[in-house]
C-alpha cells in the first residue's frame, strides 16, 4: 500500500546527494513548455467589447430621447376614434424642435440635479405644484396648436412656457441652495 518516502530516495539512483543531474532543469522546463498551453495575452477591452458599449450607448440615447419627446403626442380627437398624433413645436419646425427638446432635457437635468431634505421638502412641492400647472398650460397650448393651426401667438406661448418652467427650477434650485446654507449656519451657531 504506502510506501516510506525515504526508502524510495534510497533506492533512486538518480538523486545522489541531494543533487540534480546536469540538465535537469533545462529538460524540466521543456517538458513544462511542451505540455501547458500557451497563453494568448487577452485584451481587456476586445474590438469587440467596444463595437458592444458604442452600440448600448447609442440604444441608451435613443430609448431616453423617444421616452422625452413621447409625452403626451397622442390624443384621442372626440369626433374621430382613430388616434391622431397631436402637433407640437417640434412639427412646426426643425428648428423649434431643438428649441423645445433643450428646454425639456435642462428641465429634466434641472430637476434631476434637486437634493431635498426633509425640512425643505414643503418648499419643493410648492415648486413642483406650480410646474404641474404650467405643465398643464402646455398641454392646453398644444391642444389650441392642434385645433387652430400653427400661428405665432401660440408658438411663442409654447416657448415662453417652457422658459417660464426653466427659470422656476432656477429659482427653486437657488432657493433650496439658501435654505440649506441657512440650516448649515444655524446648525453650526447651535453647536
């Protein structure tokens, strides 16, 4: 069954002394080299790897683009069934197009960037409550849009909605900024 290790260095007549034969170690590696495979270095970011995020990012982009411009272009006109794709600035014109999809992206980024507490968060739906009614004034003007036609009074009405939303995310972003400074004062003044 097992066998004394030392009883088999005795009986190998290889080892003597302790000692390797010459080229021993050069036979050894070769061996080694002959029977492993050889490694191919791998690239971490592969041709590949690459062609696959460039595609996901643009997916990405286009899934966020389509999920903005998409609210609210579809209404239901009372005396036809058909769904009817309503007009907006961006059927207009090209160029009012790029007008009111920056508006909405800084609107959206605006918002995006807001830290509320829990002390300013009253503060916060005052604001949120006022956009909800501008938002609503843009539905409606986009409804007029659809019913009379594009006209000037209309368009500039659109725009200067969303400008109006803009500018309150401002105020509010500034007025958040105020209230949390005055707390750090206050909390610092009690310390």
């Amino acid at each position: 069954m097992g066998q004394d290790i030392r009883d088999l260095l005795i009986q190998d007549s290889i080892v003597e002394d302790g000692k390797m034969p010459k080229g021993h170690e050069s036979r050894f590696m070769e061996k080694l080299e002959s029977e492993l495979p050889k490694k191919h270095p791998q690239y971490r970011f592969s041709f590949l790897n690459i062609a696959a995020s460039i595609v996901l990012l643009f997916g990405l982009t286009f899934g966020g683009y389509k999920l903005i411009s998409s609210n609210g272009t579809e209404v239901i006109l009372e005396n036809k069934p058909e769904s009817v794709v309503s007009k907006t600035l961006k059927d207009v014109s090209p160029q009012l197009k790029k007008v009111e999809d920056y508006y909405l992206a800084s609107i959206n980024f605006e918002l995006s960037k807001m830290k509320v507490t829990p002390e300013s968060k009253e503060l916060f739906d005052g604001y949120l409550s006022r956009l909800e009614e501008l938002n609503n004034e843009y539905i409606n003007l986009t409804n007029e849009l659809i019913e009379l036609g594009p006209n000037e009074q209309t368009v500039n009405a659109l725009i200067d909605n969303l400008k109006f939303r803009l500018n309150l995310l401002y105020r509010l972003k500034d007025k958040l900024n105020e209230f949390n400074n005055s707390e750090n004062t206050y909390q610092e003044v009690q310390s």
